[in-house]
C-alpha cells in the first residue's frame, strides 16, 4: 500500500492521479483475489463542499473492485450521487442522517475494519448510544477506542463531552455557549421561538454550527423552519444544563419556553419539554387546565411519556399527576393505574376539586367495566359520578369531557342497573348543555353506548343501525384503540344476538387479528369465551362448551372475576342439562348463582335467573319448574325486558310440551315468536337447535303461521314449506365442489355431480342454473341433443332422465319423493327448495350494495366478506355466469372506494381478489390491485400479479394494452 501512495504522490495532475489510483485498485485485487478488502472514508463532511475531492471519491467507488468494501462516515449527508453509502457492497438509503446498522453488522464493521472485537454488551452500547448505528457515531466512538485500551472499550460521557464542547462551543462566548446549551431543551428548536425571544446570536451560532457541519441541520416541517442538534450533541448539553446552569435556571428557561409553546397551539410538545426538565409541578398545574382535552383526545401516550421518569412519591403528592397518568396506563398497567386513579380521587376530595375528582371517577368507571368488570365496585363510583356531572355539566365544564361523561355514565347505568331511560338521560343533559356537538372521537363512544342502551331492551336491530355509522371512522387515530375495540365487540355481540352465526365468525376472527393484545387482558376479550360457548351450544356441540368452560375458568383473569365466572357457569351447567348429567348441572348453576349475588347488575341478575329457570326445567326431577318461570317472568316485567323473555317462554313450551299442556305450549310459542318478530331477533341466548327445532316443527305442524317462524326455520333449521304445508330439508348445491346434498345432513352423504353420466349431469346443470324457475323441456332438449341429434321419443327420454334425477334424490333421503323437488307440469320442469352457492353470493352481494346505499358499511362490509368467502371457494378456470360478475362490477363501483378510504387495505385487496376471479378480463381491477399490492409492500405478490395480468395480455384478452402503461412501477 505505500508502494501506491508513492506512486500516487508522484503524479503531475488531479485526472493523471485519478487514473493511477483507479489501475493501482485493480491491478491489486487481481493479484489478491483470495483476501477480500475494506477501504474506510472517514469524516467525508470536511470535504463536503469540494468538489474536486468529491468527485475523487465518486470516482473512486464507481471503480471498486468486487472484492473490496467501501465504506464511508460522514457527520452530514453526502453529496454523492443517489446519496447512497455502501458497507459490505450493499446498498443503504440515507434518510434524516441515519444508516440502519444492525448490532451483529456494527460488530463485523469493529473487527474487519477497526481490528476491534467487540462483545454483545459493547456492541448494544454502541448500538443504543449511535440511534442505531449512525455512522457519525461509529467514526466518533472509534476515535475514543483508539486512546483507550483496545481490549477494553469504555465510552465514557466526559469524553464525549470534551470533544463536543472544544469541537462546537469553543469558538463562542459564555453567553452564547449557555443559550446553545439551554435550547437542547427542545427536541426541534423553532426559528420562530428564537426570534420571539431575540435571540439573534444564538440563530447565528446554529447556523455557523450548521454551516461547518458540526451536529446542527435545519428542516422545514408544516411549514416553520426548526434547527435540530444530532441526539448525542442534544443529550450532552443537557447534561451540562443540568449540572452547570443549576437547576433554577434550567426550569425557568423550560417554563418560559414552554408557555410559548402553549400558546402556539404545541401542547404536546410543552408538556413534553417540561417533563424533561423535571418541573412536576409546573407539569401538574398544566394538567389541571389541559387534562380533560388530553382524555377527551385520546391524547394521553404524551401524559405516559412525559411521566415515565416521574418519581413515584412526586406523583402521588399532586393529584391532577396521578390522575391523568392512572388514565395513560390503564390499558398499559392496570393495576398501577387503578391505584394512581384512587388515589387521584382521595387527594382530590381532600382539596375539594371536583373536577380532578371526577375525572379519576371516569378512569374508575372504565377500568371497572372494561377491564376488572366488577359490577359492586362499579356501582359505588358511578353515583358519585352521577352526581359531579349533575354538578358540573353546564357550568365550566368542556363540551369534551362533558360528552366523555354522558358516554360513561349511559353506558355504566344500563349495564348496572338497566334504567334505560335515566342512562339515556345523561346523554340528552350533555347535548342539552353543551355548545358545541362531541368531537375528538366522542361522537363514537356515544353511538356505542346508546346501541348497548338498545340492545339491552331487546332492541338488537336498533342497536346494529346506530352502530353502522361507525364502520368508516373507527380507524380514526382521535378514537383509540380501546374505544375502536368497544365498537367492534358491540357488532361481534349483537350479530350473535341477532343469530348472524356467519357475519360473528367473520367479527370473531378480525377482533382476534386486530386487537389481540386488548382481547387478552380485556374483560371484554374474557367475554368474547361466553358468546362462544352460546354459539357452540346453539349449534349443539354441548361437549365443546363443556372444554371452552374448563378452559375459561382456568383463566386467572377469568377466575378472579365472578360477573365472567358466573356467566361461564351458566353455561357449563347448561351443556350438562343437555347432556342428562343433572346433578352436575345444579352444582354449577349453584355456583353461579352465587357469583352472581356477589357481582350484582340488575340485567344479568335477571339473565342468571332465566338460565337457572331454563337449565332446571330440562332436569327431570326437579319439583316447581313452572314457580321458578312464573318468577323471573314477572322479574322481566319489572325490567321492562324483551330479550331474555323469549328465552324464558321458549323453554317453557319445552317443558309443558314434554308434560303434554299443548295448548299452553303453544301460547308460549305464539307469544316468544311475536316478541322476536317485532324486534326482528332471530336468536337469544342458551338458544338449542335441537329444541328450537322441535318447537317450531310442532308449532308448523298445528297449523300455526307465523313470518319469524318460516325465517328462523328456513334460516336457521334449513326446513322450506313444500305442498299440503309440509316442511321439506333444503337442497344445497356447491357448485364450486359440484356436489349436491341436503343442508341439514352432513356433506359426507353429498352427491357428486362430476360423476353423472353425461346427459345427466348437463340436465342437473342446466336446472340448478335457474332455481326455482320453469324450464321448457324443448329448450332443455335442444341443450341436451342438438338440433337433429334427438332420440326418436324425447320427450320420453328427457322424463327418463329426470325420473334418474330423482331417484338420485331419493336415494340421499330414503322415504323423500324426489318429485317434491324436479317439479313438473305439461311441457316444463324445475328443481326447488333448493339453495345454490352463486345465488347466495348475488344475494349477498345485492344485500350489501343496499346496505352501501343506505350507509349502513358495516353490514355491507359483512354481506361483501360472506360473497367473497363463496367466490374463494372456486378454481381460477371456472367461468362465473355473467349475472354475477356484473353484480361484482356494480358492488366494485359502490363499495371498494369506501374501503380504501378507511384505510382497511387488506380487506380491499380480499375484494378485488375475489373480484379478478369473477372478472379475469377486467383491466382495471388488475392494475388496483397491483398498485394496492405495491402499497401495502407486498413486491413478491406485485410481481406474481404483474405476470398474472401479462399472460393474459399475451393471450390477446386486451388488445392494443401496454402493460408498462397499465401497471404502476413506483
């Protein structure tokens, strides 16, 4: 290497020069190709407005050879072309002045550059000093490590902050050496502030010190200029703030600073300044008058931020401290949150401020319902809640956190007491004395709780509709995670109640996709288990409740709970009436009931009592089952209920139907389907398929008609009425498997369409393919032979064929006439009661365009998944009939705008999928669906979908297209 410095050396010109070092390079590593080598380029930013040095350097990287590593630091960013820097012949971005080195790169770039072994513990210093492997970083510490013992690196503090004192404050005065030091205050330091305050020196020294490149660069953001200190320069003169200036000085210039970012609309970042000055105090006084609009905003990761380094016993001295920090952490800790918001409300009653007093009542409020879910608790706190807010509302209380109140409080009253009129009381007083309409996501968090008030009197429909405006703004980062999570477990809640069994296993999944974190520490999450165990025991799997139940109960979080416990053993106990095991059924009803004194909550203590009253009435030795209905009947009187009373009623023509009272019986069938039809339910809980069945079969049998009953037994139960009124199973054609069976068998006794013989099959084929609709035997043969192919009799030969058909049928039932569902008349024939896949994605489909048109997105964005979970089912060479690709278009038109524009991506992405395949040949769908692949970084897709769209293009599907022109590249 000194050989080529010589040689170097020795040359007459810059380009003579150039073109030694160039051949020199090449010619050594041809000569040493076994030995791969590092060229290091340190501090580049003394040459940074050179250009004749700059261009050596570009020159020298363009003729690298493949066996070096060119690597180069720079405390600013280079102005080489594509201001890339290269380390270990990969190319990395620079962005903002940060290289991403990962900490087993930072120890490779030690030992094969700087011969320096550096253990992980060294190296994670490194790592966490540098912000991740900034290369100023590497290149400052290193020249440290040289001074030091090479075996035992130490990257003391004063070295660095000799380095950046004689480096960048030495060339300035005392007094301009202590403002710089006093703006590392701030994380940006705004031009504005610097002039409001006149300090014209200090701007001249950040732009000398930026100038020279030394830790200083400007940006312009929202369109104010701020200067930046790189975060080593930033910490080190807080340090020296803090330990030269004293502390006075230091919290006098943060509250000056501060209170002129106050006043600039910059709450957060004054909050945040003066917590990194450590004025508590100063911090509390600004809660006092800000914290409700932090609450109200969801805004309180700044309050967590800015009080992380708060001591313990400074924050529980002032009580606006531990009530906004004890809101921050409710979902983080709750534990230490629960505590801090007591605490909040002692320290607050003391003072006599009500307002902190009710704030840290509001935390009590949703930790008790959201996460401990302890109902005696939640009832001491919500009257004197109640009654603060009846204190307060019209006075000087925001509208914020007036409407943040009514939202808890309608919501905590239902559920506690269910007085549904004095919980949608609190909700009219907050429109009635505020100004201004909820904001900041509130509007959201009312909507939620007035569905609940709905739903909880039975009204589940009413509840759906008020919660469909929500679908398009639950992702707005105003409402949060935890009120996003409320919105979507009311849907999931009321879809079972509504007996939607399909659109809550698509909700299901999402929660558990989207908020796991919340489900797993959530009472809420914890009850997702007890609407499982209803939907498993409505579909009769009584030995999977029975495995949920354990599972729940083994749950600490659901084991300390008795509101979660007690309802969990309802349903154990259920699934074991069912089962015939009695006396193991009232041992867990016992238990409930128990639970259930303890916890309180007028609604669900008139739930337990229907489960007791409907689990004892399937014991068979049980005395007064009918006292025990008489009671609870009339308690939901009381409660003005009409949701638990159909359960109620439904279970007690079971039990009259089995000690022969048929007339009673059927009164109580009559009166449980006329509440479910007004409120348009089609399910309630400890709903059992096998009674239900059975009810509404002999209810059908008597002669009784009823439109909820011809629903429930056509939705639920799979039963259409067929001549002389009798109940016939439903056909259920999988076109996309091409197997037929009856919907209320298993698919196992399925008939395979793909193994009929010819004329059979395209027969079978022809009529699924209208439903319900006559065909012309003439048309039908035509279809079948051929225009001069026909069999001498064929009419005789089309009957033949249908007679097959039938017996095919039959033979799937045995005892079922095949004639009830190939129905013919003089010169016509169809197939009905029967339900093919295609046709229920269009009517899914056409649903879902309705909803869209109506605003109702969340249905529509349930009906549109249910399509989609049919179209999935097919092969990508099945030709869709055009009835339905042009509903896809119509549905693409209405609904995938929508979508995108709440942000649900993914979901949009599902869509177009499932529309390509419906559409192959659609141009446009193909280029959305690249452009959303390319957004949602996805390139292997991108690409897979960009070969996808150029073979049909090769296929001459699109003439005259250019792919480059259709498919974006970004």
């Amino acid at each position: 290497m000194q050989h080529i410095l010589k040689m170097a050396d020795s040359c007459g010109s810059g380009g003579e020069f150039l073109l030694t070092i160039n051949s020199l390079l090449q010619k050594l590593f041809a000569q040493n190709t076994y030995r791969p080598f590092v060229l290091i380029v340190e501090d580049l930013h003394i040459l940074d407005s050179e250009p004749a040095p700059l261009q050596f350097i570009k020159s020298l990287y363009d003729s690298t050879p493949r066996d070096l590593s060119f690597i180069v630091t720079s405390r600013m960013r280079p102005l080489l072309n594509g201001s890339s820097l290269f380390h270990f012949n990969e190319g990395k971005r620079v962005f903002e002045q940060k290289l991403s080195f990962s900490r087993r790169e930072i120890q490779r770039l030690y030992r094969e550059c700087y011969r320096i072994r550096l253990t992980e513990d060294r190296a994670e210093q490194l790592y966490r000093i540098t912000d991740g492997g900034w290369p100023l970083g590497l290149s400052l510490l290193r020249s440290q490590t040289e001074r030091s013992a090479l075996s035992a690196i130490n990257f003391t503090d004063s070295d660095i902050e000799g380095y950046f004192i004689c480096e960048c404050l030495g060339s300035f005065n005392q007094v301009i050496s202590e403002l710089l030091t006093l703006l590392s205050i701030f994380d940006a330091i705004p031009l504005a502030y610097l002039e409001h305050a006149g300090m014209k020196e200090a701007q001249g020294a950040l732009e000398s010190l930026m100038d020279r490149a030394l830790f200083v660069y400007r940006l312009e953001q929202d369109g104010q200029t701020y200067f930046h200190y790189h975060h080593l320069f930033r910490e080190t003169l807080r340090k020296i703030a803090e330990r030269e200036l004293g502390a006075e000085a230091w919290g006098s210039f943060a509250r000056s600073a501060a209170d002129w970012l106050f006043g600039q609309g910059l709450m957060n970042e004054a909050i945040l300044l003066l917590s990194r000055a450590q004025q508590w105090r100063h911090l509390a006084q600004v809660f006092s008058e800000h914290g409700q609009a932090l609450i109200c905003q969801n805004n309180l990761e700044v309050a967590a931020e800015a009080l992380s380094q708060c001591p313990r016993v400074e924050s529980e001295r002032e009580r606006w401290l531990c009530t906004i920090l004890g809101h921050a952490l409710l979902i983080r800790t709750p534990p230490e949150a629960i505590s801090l918001l007591a605490k909040g409300r002692e320290l607050a009653g003391q003072a006599g401020d009500q307002a902190c007093e009710l704030q840290a009542c509001l935390g009590l409020i949703m930790y008790e319902m959201f996460i401990e879910a302890n109902i005696g608790k939640l009832k001491a706190v919500l009257a004197r809640a109640g009654q603060l807010y009846e204190t307060l509302a019209g006075g000087s209380m925001a509208s914020s956190l007036s409407y943040l109140c009514a939202y808890l409080l309608c919501f905590a009253t239902a559920y506690c007491h269910a007085q549904y009129d004095k919980a949608e009381s609190y909700i009219t007083l907050a429109r009635d004395t505020c100004q201004a309409p909820p904001e900041h996501g509130l509007e959201h968090q009312i909507v939620v709780a007035q569905a609940f008030n709905l739903a909880f009197q039975g009204d589940i429909g009413g509840g759906l509709a008020k919660l469909q405006k929500l679908f398009a703004r639950d992702l707005n980062q105003l409402i949060g995670p935890a009120n996003q999570f409320l919105a979507h477990a009311a849907y999931l809640n009321f879809s079972l109640m509504k007996g939607d069994i399909e659109g809550y296993k698509i909700l299901r999944r999402e929660m558990q996709e989207h908020f796991p974190e919340l489900m797993a520490i959530s009472y809420i999450g914890s009850f997702v288990n007890v609407w499982d165990m209803d939907l498993m025991l409505s579909e009769g799997r009584m030995d999977q409740v029975l495995e949920r139940a354990e599972e729940a109960l083994a749950n600490p979080l659901i084991a300390s709970n008795a509101h979660i416990k007690s309802q969990c053993l309802q349903y154990q106990a259920a699934a074991l009436a069912f089962l015939g095991r009695s006396r193991e059924a009232r041992a867990a009803l016992r238990r409930s009931m128990c639970l259930r004194a303890k916890a309180g909550g007028r609604f669900f203590t008139l739930l337990n009592r229907a489960m007791a009253a409907c689990v004892l009435s399937l014991c068979p030795d049980h005395p007064e089952p009918e006292r025990l209905f008489d009671l609870t009947l009339a308690f939901a009187d009381q409660c003005e209920d009409s949701y638990v009373k159909p359960q109620l009623l439904a279970y007690r023509a079971h039990l009259r139907l089995r000690r022969g009272n048929e007339r009673a019986a059927l009164q109580d069938i009559q009166d449980f389907l006329g509440i479910l039809e007004s409120r348009r339910n089609r399910h309630f809980f400890l709903w059992e398929s096998g009674m239900m069945k059975e009810l509404l079969c002999h209810f059908h049998s008597q002669g009784h008609d009823n439109v909820a009953a011809r629903t429930i037994l056509r939705e639920r139960f799979q039963l259409e009425e067929g001549p002389d009124q009798a109940l016939l199973p439903i056909l259920q054609c999988d076109t996309a498997r091409g197997r037929l069976y009856f919907a209320d068998a298993s698919e196992e006794e399925a008939l395979d369409i793909h193994e009929l013989p010819a004329n059979e099959y395209r027969l079978l084929n022809k009529l699924i393919a209208s439903p319900g609709k006559y065909l012309c035997l003439d048309d039908l043969g035509d279809n079948l032979w051929g225009e001069g192919l026909w069999p001498k009799d064929p009419r005789n030969s089309l009957y033949q064929l249908l007679n097959k058909l039938r017996g095919r049928l039959q033979a799937m039932r045995p005892g079922l006439d095949g004639k009830l569902y190939i129905v013919s008349k003089p010169g016509y024939v169809k197939i009905d009661h029967i339900r093919v896949d295609l046709e229920v994605a269009l009517r899914h489909m056409e649903r879902a365009d309705r909803a869209v048109e109506a605003g109702h997105y969340w249905a529509a964005d349930i009906w549109q998944q249910k399509a989609c979970n049919i179209i999935d089912g097919f092969g990508t060479e099945y030709v869709f009939p055009a009835t339905l690709t042009q509903k896809m278009d119509r549905s693409m038109e209405l609904w995938l705008g929508p979508i995108i524009e709440r942000g649900a991506e993914e979901k949009a992405l599902r869509l177009l999928e499932a529309a390509i395949k419906a559409s192959p040949h659609n141009d446009g769908y193909h280029q959305a669906r690249y452009r959303l692949l390319l957004k949602l970084d996805l390139p292997a897709r991108a690409r897979e979908a960009e070969r996808q769209y150029a073979r049909l293009l090769g296929e001459g599907v699109f003439e005259g297209s250019d792919l480059s022109g259709l498919l974006e590249r970004s």
